[in-house]
C-alpha cells in the first residue's frame, strides 16, 4: 500500500513538472503606459488579443499608470530593475530614459527601418535620433499643437488669422475685455512643462533655438529674449493668473478667450460642444512658421531579456500596421495624429464621424510632423541633456516668475542660463 | 567508559521565553523589513550621488550632499515655510476641532446628522477636496470669485489666489485645517464624553460658572488628548505633501521639496540626505516634547 503511494506521488510530481515547464513557453512582456480610461484601456486590450491570436509564442500584459505617477514609477521601476520591456512616453521622457542608457536603441532603429522609414513623416522620425544616429524610441502617434481661435468671430471683426506676430497681438487686443471674462488669448503659464511647449513655439517661430552651434545653453540670445518679451506681452491679454490645461481649454469652450494655445487634444470637447465648424487652427510665425508637436514615443528597454525585447519589437511592428493603427487612433479622436504618411489620407482613418466634421483641418494637421520643431532638436539630432533641462522645469519655472510674479525679465533669464549649465556640466 | 551527563529538561521559564520570542519575531522581522532596513538604505544612499540606471556605478559622495543641502537657500526657505505652516495648521485644527467637540458634546436636536455631516471633509479623497477648491477660487466660473468680485464688489480684480505666495500659504493652511479638524474633533470628543456628569453637577451645585468649569474641570480632563493630537499632528503635517503640491506652486514646503529633489531633478542623493535631515528633526522635536511631558509628570 505504501509503496504504490509512493509511486503515485511521483508520478503526480512528474505531472506537475511537466506542467511547469512547457516545451515552448510565451514570451511575456509588460506595456507600461497611461492610458488609463476605461473605453482606451479596452481598444489595447483587444488589440493585444488580436496580436497574441496571431502570435502565440507572445503575451502582452498592459500596466496602465495614471499620467501624474507616471515617471515617479518609471524611475522607482528603474532603480528596482524591473523596468517593464515596452513604455509609452513623450520625446522628453524618452530622451531622459535614453541619457540613463536603458533604451534599446538597436531595437527600436531596426523596429522603424523595418516598417520603413519613408512610411513615417521625417520628422516624427528625426526627433528620436540620439548622438549615434540611432533611434531611443519607435513614434507611434503625435499631437500637434498651435493657435486655436474662433473663426466666426475674426471674421466678425475682420482680423487675419493669427500667424504673424502682430496678428496674434493685434487680434488679442481687439478681443480682450476683462470685466466681462473676455480675453484675448489664453496660453500656458504655470511652471509646467506645458509651458515650456507652448513657449518653445513662440521662440523656435522667431529662430531662437536652446543650444548655440557649439552645444552651450542659448538661454539669454538676442532672439531667446524677444521671444519671451512677446510671451509676457501676450499676457497682457490674457486671464491672469498660473493657467495650465483647464483654464487653457475651459477658456476656449466657455467662449472666455478667442485664441487659445493648446494641442489637437482640444478637438474632441469642442466637437461636442458643436463647434466644429467655428475653429480655425493656425501656426505662429515670427521669421519662420513653426510647427510644434510631441511624438508619442515607444521605448523598447534594453533592462529585460534579448526574447522580451523581440516580442515588444513584434508587437510594435503588429501595432503600426493600418488595420491596428487606425483603431489606436480612433481612441480618443483628433487627439493623437497618425505619424504615419499613408494613414493621414486614409478613408479609414478620416471616415471618423469626429475627423470628418474638422474635414481638411484634421488632414492637414498630421502634416505638422513631416518638419517638426522642438527646443533641443538641431541639424536633425537630439541634444542629450535636453531631456533633464525639460525634467528640472528651468525654463517654465522661469516663464511663470516674469509673467505671473512679475519678476525681473534679464534676471531670469540669468538664472535659466546658469542652471542650464550646470546641467550641461553635469552638476 | 563513562555515560554521557543526563539531559536537564529547560525550565518551564526558559520554554516560556523562547516560546514568546519566536511569538514576536514575526513583528520584529517586519519591522526591519519595512521601517530599519529603509531608514538605515535611506541614510546609506544620502552618501552617494545614485545614478539613475543601477546598471551604472554610483558615486561616493561621502557628506557632499549634506554639505550642498545646507548651502542652498531654498532648504531654509522651505523649512522656514514649513515651521509657519505647521504652526498655522495644527494651531487651527485643534482649536476648531476642539471648539466643535465642545459643542457636539451638548445635547440638541438633529446632533447625530451633525457629528457624521462635520467628518466629510476627513474621510474625502484629498484630490477631489483639492479639486473642488481650485474650482471654487476658478477666475473664470469660481463660487469665491464671483462672490466676491460679481456680488459684493470687495476686488475690481480678484486676487489671484493660488499665485501670491502670503495668499496662497494661508489658503493651503486654511485647506488643512478645514480637512483634518475633524481628527481634533474626535480625539476631543471622546475624552469630553469620559468625563463623569456628577462632578459638572457639583460644580454647578458649589456655584461655579461655564467658564470656570471649563477651565478647572473641561480643560484638565481633555489636556492629554489634546497634547498627543498636537504632537501627532505636528509629525504629520511636518512631511506633508499631496494637498499643497496639488493646490499650489508658490508653497515649496519641505516635502515638495523632496519631492522635487527626487523626482524632478532626479537627484536621489540629496532627496535622501533632505528626508535624513527631516527624519532626525522631528525625532528631535518628538524627544524634547517627550522629555518635558515626563517632567511635567513627575
């Protein structure tokens, strides 16, 4: 009796073992990303299923984290080696990663030149190449972001659209009513990185880049301070105050201001509101348009095993096809712009109730990403202490102290100067 | 040959003890897992400028960072911020909650809705009691705005609240002290109910007045809970972060400080000497208020 116990223990151990540890077990890997609404969250996971249906030798689990905790648990996840083997992030937070040399840049170059680079607008492309020519990131979508105004109400009054300069100041003068709410136009101050994108447009359109030829910080150039004059200038007609992304767009939809600065995020809640046909968009011009966005980003790590980092390959090669892409684009329509060139004229794509309404505005718009500007961006590379100059908010802090507190304009600038070369010297 | 020395069985004390410290050794070990082994990796770390990728070496700083913390003004400014907002925060607190104690403590129609109603502001999620206040003091369709500027007339153009940086200190402490009153509230409370009815009866039998018996019998009575409330709600508000980062920019208090040495500048190092720093002043201010409470005592 014993023995045949003993028999059938081993043989239910031999069982278990076998169990445990499969001929061909899946590549696992995590996709680390913070598109925590519910709808979005469902869209990923069908998509994942659609994937490992098609690939059985991969699993996806996706880790959503809200976008406010976000980098606090990459960096923690960092420090703990646990780093998952996929991240959505933005260019500066791609570019952090990069700095800390935990990016796969042979894998994430060979992901874009295996889809093929001339499928991507070149600029989405462009503003993730690192030093070595290589890329820290796959671009899967993109905002664009510029002057949202009222189109009804310019041609009311007969103004230009807001492109040039004095149109933008002539406009903002023409509109600005503060006893009644009424401002002229309303944009980013509070010391955020919003800020320092809404204000990098302002700069790059009047040729002020953040880096002189030889890589040394450019804060205090002749064109870097006209370009804030103007910035505080713009203020003065604008509701007072440290305003980020609520008071920028509830500004607008509440027909408190008739410009506002704000990325294609805006189109969503202004189509609800039927506005559709009321906005015009336009990008500012000082010497030169500039056209300003943010690439959402995919780092593949190089922190997880040589099989993980495949299958995210896989996975983002799986998810820039058209039939995944456009569904990933419909998830929050207008909002993230396709940055690859077949899918911006792709029926498909455009047949979206929300895209149609816009109708060319939301075809043009992906065009932004074929030439982008970006502080830190030159002669098609990425400065690699731009990523920490955007972490440590040097230039926002400095916009929110002239503008908001009144501080001393050359002064700030001083102080931004300074504190971008101790990070370009690494103290 | 000789046989070995019979085995003396332990005495029932010493079973008892080992009995009882493997009873505890659970405890102990959590406690190194989850406050020694931090504190001490906490101190280990504030010597060394960490990279980021632990992949890459570490530098050895030795005191660096301590040195580099004590020469940056903006630390005495946040520790200056936080000895005011602290003060200002658990002085209210108490005093408010103590005040609604006194008066939850009486006997009048509807006080059971009173005592739940007067807990909301305790048991909501800090972010939407944060958001419901930056929405009240909105330029554009804020309550506080309207009242003041629409209605009464009292501004031409509303203060901006968030941004002045005198406003906007005292509107993060008022925020506190309107959330966490409630805590004063209920530690007060309870010991105000512990008090036997019958000597109230003979101090109003003997003639005394309201505020004499408050002042003789009330305050003496509830005196210990009050103290614990403060000096628990002095540590606490001493690392305070999320509700003055979330409402305000202009209030560096210590621990948005650290959190922005950490997390936006990236500088763990000095992130962890800053929370040595704080660990070792409030451990100071525990041990003195301790050390005068037992005088006071004995």
């Amino acid at each position: 009796m014993k023995r045949r116990l003993i028999v059938v223990f081993v043989a239910l151990l031999a069982l278990l073992a076998s169990c445990a540890k499969p001929a061909s077990a899946p590549v696992g890997f995590e996709f680390m990303h913070t598109y925590v609404e519910e709808d979005r969250l469902k869209v990923i996971q069908g998509l994942i299923d659609a994937f490992q249906a098609e690939n059985p030798g991969f699993e996806v689990k996706q880790v959503p984290v809200s976008e406010d905790a976000f980098w606090t648990r990459i960096t923690t996840l960092m420090q703990g080696r646990q780093l998952p083997a996929l991240i959505d992030v933005s260019v500066d937070q791609a570019r952090l990663l990069a700095a800390s040399d935990v990016v796969d840049v042979d894998t994430c170059t060979s992901v874009v030149q295996d889809v093929g680079v001339d499928r991507f607008y070149a600029g989405a492309v462009a503003v993730l190449r690192g030093d070595s020519g290589k890329l820290f990131g796959v671009p899967l979508t993109g905002w664009v972001q510029g002057i949202w105004y009222r189109k009804d109400l310019f041609a009311e009054k007969g103004l230009a659209a807001p492109e040039k300069w004095d149109d933008i100041l002539t406009a903002a003068k023409a509109f600005h009513s503060p006893a009644d709410k009424k401002y002229g136009i309303v944009f980013a101050t509070e010391a955020t990185d919003f800020t320092e994108q809404t204000f990098s447009q302002f700069a790059l359109s009047n040729g002020a880049e953040l880096f002189d030829a030889s890589g040394k910080p450019a804060f205090n150039s002749p064109a870097m301070r006209r370009a804030v004059e103007f910035y505080r200038e713009l203020y003065k007609y604008s509701l007072p105050g440290s305003n980020g992304f609520t008071q920028v767009k509830d500004s607008f939809s509440g027909g408190n201001a008739a410009m506002v600065v704000y990325s294609t995020y805006i189109l969503g809640g202004l189509y609800e509101q039927g506005m559709a046909d009321k906005v015009g968009f336009a990008v500012p011009e000082g010497v030169a348009p500039a056209s300003f966005g943010m690439v959402s980003t995919e780092v593949i790590t190089n922190t997880v095993p040589e099989a993980q980092r495949q299958a995210a390959a896989a996975f983002m090669k799986f998810l820039l096809r058209n039939e995944n892409y456009i569904p990933w684009m419909h998830m929050a329509p207008g909002g993230p712009n396709p940055v690859l060139k077949g899918v911006a004229s792709d029926p498909a794509y455009l047949g979206h109730p929300l895209l149609k309404a816009y109708g060319d505005t939301a075809k043009a718009i992906p065009e932004a990403f074929a030439d982008l500007a970006m502080f830190g961006f030159q002669d098609g590379k990425t400065n690699p202490k731009m990523g920490e100059i955007s972490a440590r908010m040097i230039i926002p802090t400095a916009l929110n102290n002239i503008l908001v507190l009144g501080a001393d304009l050359d002064g700030e600038l001083a102080k931004a100067q300074k504190a971008m070369e101790d990070v370009v010297a690494g103290r | 040959m000789r046989s070995p020395p019979p085995r003396i069985p332990p005495s029932l004390e010493a079973q008892n003890r080992r009995l009882g410290l493997l009873f505890v050794l659970p405890a102990v070990a959590l406690v190194f897992a989850v406050i020694i082994y931090p504190v001490f990796f906490n101190l280990y770390l504030s010597l060394w400028k960490p990279a980021l990728n632990p992949a890459k070496p570490d530098l050895f700083v030795g005191f660096g960072n301590y040195a580099r913390l004590l020469a940056d003004p903006q630390f005495y400014r946040s520790l200056a911020l936080t000895a005011v907002y602290v003060a200002l925060t658990v002085a209210g607190s108490t005093l408010l909650g103590g005040s609604a104690a006194l008066l939850m403590n009486r006997d009048f129609r509807g006080r059971k809705f009173a005592r739940s109603a007067l807990l909301l502001s305790y048991v909501m999620p800090v972010i939407s009691s944060v958001f419901v206040w930056i929405y009240l003091f909105n330029p554009l369709y804020g309550m506080v705005d309207y009242a003041l500027v629409d209605l009464l007339g009292l501004f031409e153009v509303a203060p901006q609240w968030f941004d002045d940086p005198v406003l906007s200190l005292l509107l993060v402490c008022l925020f506190d002290i309107w959330r966490i009153f409630p805590f004063a509230l209920i530690m007060i409370l309870s010991s105000l109910q512990s008090i036997d009815g019958a000597v109230y009866e003979a101090a109003l039998i003997d003639g005394a007045r309201p505020f004499r018996i408050f002042r003789c019998i009330t305050l003496p009575e509830i005196l210990p809970v009050v103290a614990s409330v403060v000096t628990l709600r002095s540590i606490w508000n001493f690392y305070k972060f999320e509700d003055v980062y979330l409402l305000t920019k202009q209030v560096p208090i210590l621990g948005v400080y650290l959190y922005r040495t950490a997390f936006t500048v990236n500088d763990l190092g000095l992130a962890s000497a800053i929370s040595v720093v704080m660990f070792a002043l409030v451990m100071g201010i525990v041990f003195v208020a301790a050390a005068r409470r037992k005088g006071a005592s004995s």
